[in-house]
C-alpha cells in the first residue's frame, strides 16, 4: 500500500510515514494501521492513479479500411 501510493519515491515515502506517525499519535495508538496509513494517504492527495478509460471500439462498417482488424 505504502509503495503503491507513493509511487516508489523515497520522498513521498518519507512523508507519508511520517504523517502517519504523527496521526497514530495522535490516535494514542502504538502502531501505524491500515486506517492510518489510508488517511495519511487521502491527507497527501496520493490516492492511486487509475488509467484513463478506453474510447469505446468503432465498428467494422466505420474502421479505416487499411487496418487489419
């Protein structure tokens, strides 16, 4: 979860264990959690990038005639 939000930058790993540190505090709470670790990932705007969505599919009678498919 940690990876992923951050992308794999050192940085933003940095930052995200520390605002969740400072949350599970805090929290009065001895460890960083799942919920811990979501908010400190919503506070950040890491939320995971979805890929953009396909345009739907042309049909035959409107494809170019040079393509295969």
């Amino acid at each position: 979860m940690l990876l992923r939000a951050a992308r794999g930058l050192p940085r933003l790993i940095s930052h995200l264990l520390r605002l969740a540190l400072v949350l599970a505090d805090e929290r009065e709470q001895p460890r960083i959690d799942a919920s811990i670790m979501n908010s400190a990932i919503i506070l950040l705007h890491l939320e995971p990038h979805s890929p953009p969505p396909l345009p739907p599919a042309k049909p035959r009678f409107e494809r170019d005639p040079r393509s295969r498919k």
